[in-house]
C-alpha cells in the first residue's frame, strides 16, 4: 500500500522518521513487543513514564501534534 506523504519544508523528515524507527526498535528490543503492539505499547509505557515524571502526557502530545504540523506544511 502506498501512502501519500505529506510535505517536507525542511527536507527532514526521513531523517525524523528513522529516529522514530531506532526508538521503536529499540523498544521492542527491551520488550520483546509484536510489531503490531510496539507503538501503542510505547505510548501507554510513556503516559506511565508521565505519570511519575510529572509531565502532562495529553500537553505533550498536543505540542508534538503543532511540531508535525510545522514540519509538513509551507510557510
């Protein structure tokens, strides 16, 4: 299946996507997660993390949300 990607401004996000990729990878090598539950599993173990780090896990997710718009739309 091929996917419309959207823009890239800045010409960066391969490289932003091979990040995400290492963090899973590196998860799932810690966890031993099926590919299917990595990235939801992450995200429940990061809203654990928030809770005893004293972070707003929904605020972090609102401002990673307003970065990837910055990052796939023109200005």
């Amino acid at each position: 299946m091929t996917y419309k990607l959207p823009r890239d401004p800045e010409g960066m996000n391969e490289k932003r996507t091979a990040w995400a990729g290492l963090a899973i990878a590196a998860f799932r090598d810690a966890t031993g997660t099926d590919p299917e539950d990595a990235l939801p599993d992450l995200l429940a173990d990061l809203m654990h993390w928030c809770d005893r780090n004293g972070t707003d896990f929904d605020a972090a997710l609102e401002r990673g949300r307003y970065h990837y718009e910055a990052e796939t739309t023109e200005e």
